[in-house]
C-alpha cells in the first residue's frame, strides 16, 4: 500500500506554498531585533559539521531554565533559521528558548540525527542551569519525544514537560510512502526510532496535535498519547503548518502547557 498521499500535508493545505518564506520572514525579522538588543546567541556549535549549531535566545532575566524547539520538515528539509519566532511565547516567560539545526537525509539517517539532537539538547543545557523543557514539531515532534530515552541520564533528569507537536511516533508507515527512497527507513531503524517502542520519560507529557491535520497524523499523536499514557489536546481548527502559531504567544494555551509540571 502506498501512504504517500496520507503524510503529504502541503497537498492538503490551501495556500501552503506561501507557509515557508512567511516563516523565514518572521524569524529573520525575530533574530535582528533580539539580537540588537543583546538577546541573542547565534550558531553556537553542538557537533561538527555546519548543521551541528543552535540560536539561543535569552530572556530579559536571569533564566528559569531552557526550552528546545526541533524543526520539522519530514528529516529532509529546513533549518533554525526558518522558526526563531517561535522562541518568543516561552522567552517573554523567562526562558531561555534553544533552536538547533541538524543534518538532513539521505545524507544521514534518521538515527543520526536523533543522536545530533541529543547533542544539541546536552549543550543547551549545559549553557543554562535549570528544568529543560522540549517541543518539537512533525519530524521534530518525533525527535523530542526520542529524547526520552536518547539523552544521558544527567540531562534527561533535569527533563521538566516534553511537548511534542504532530509528532511521527510510529515510523513504520513511512515505510511506503514516496518519501522513504531518502528516508531509508527499514525495519530495525523503524523499531529503534519510534517512540511508541520506547519507555515514557519521568517527566509529564503533552502530545499536541491540528484537529484539521491529516487522520494519519492524527492516529500518530493518539498512539504515542495512549502507549505512553499522556495528555492529548487536538486542537480545533488548527492543520499541519498553522497549529505551531502558538509558540509566538507568550499567552497561549499551547506555552502555558509547556511551561507547566
């Protein structure tokens, strides 16, 4: 059975091409002004390779700890440059807000990459003492809710809320869609890297999903809510691309969720 058709959210989106430039536009927008104002700590190197940095936006206090955001984009797209604004809902809260990169298949797998975000994870909060609290979205959300049982016991106990948005927590379906002949995805690495196979973390969970999103997605999120026994918030009138607007507001529901125990 070919599940291309079944993960392609773009397709199924009215005017979704003008989604990524409007991104990029704000968080460049975002990174200029924090970054007058002494806010921002730009490309800071987690790994080698020029993907292995992360942006570090500062609150205007001392930090009450440190939220990491991971991009989407199916593994194989996009960068931190394209969500800096997404760091202000939990800045404006007194966080410190870390968004990495990471390298994109077919150049590594998936596996790769969820070893470089741990990385980055570890250096976030090896820069800012305190409860770290992960949110990621789509292929991002998969990777923050990895982190369970990807990073060293030291970070992992300084976990506070793991939010992952519209995450893919069962790998096994991308498998046979288009997307798979860069994926590479086979059985073992599908086991290995889906968090439904893996134990939840201590800390609380949020899976957070678009109610309008694609029913695949949607059964995604519900699988990894029920296996790992989380709160699930599917939010109305929300898809794919507009359902992490949230992050921006400092007073959503959305960031007062990941900034709660």
């Amino acid at each position: 059975m070919d599940l291309t058709d079944a993960y392609a959210n773009a397709a199924h989106i009215p005017g979704s091409d003008a989604y990524p430039p409007r991104w990029a536009a704000a968080a460049e927008t975002y990174r200029k002004r924090l970054s007058v104002a002494g806010r921002a700590r730009l490309g800071l190197m987690y790994g080698h390779g020029t993907r292995c940095a992360l942006d570090l936006f500062l609150p205007d206090a001392t930090p009450k700890g440190v939220v990491v955001f991971v991009h989407g984009g199916y593994w194989l797209r996009f960068d931190r440059s394209s969500w800096s604004h997404l760091a202000e809902g939990a800045r404006a809260q007194g966080w410190a807000v870390a968004m990495p990169s990471y390298d994109l298949c077919p150049r590594v797998r998936i596996s790769d990459i969820t070893r470089q975000v741990a990385s980055a994870v570890t250096v976030a909060a090896s820069e800012i003492p305190g409860p770290v609290r992960l949110t990621g979205h789509s292929a991002g959300g998969h990777l923050v809710a990895r982190m369970a049982s990807a990073l060293e016991p030291d970070v992992a106990a300084r976990l506070a809320h793991i939010l992952p948005i519209s995450p893919l927590s069962d790998l096994r379906p991308l498998m046979q869609t288009a997307m798979n002949a860069d994926l590479r995805i086979d059985a073992a690495e599908a086991r290995a890297e889906s968090p439904i196979f893996s134990p939840p973390p201590a800390c609380p969970v949020t899976v957070w999903v678009g109610a309008d999103e694609r029913p695949a997605l949607l059964d995604q999120a519900r699988k990894l809510s029920k296996v790992w026994e989380s709160g699930l918030v599917m939010e109305a009138d929300k898809h794919h691309f507009d359902v992490i607007d949230a992050l921006a507001d400092p007073n959503s529901k959305m960031v007062a969720r990941l900034l709660s125990d």
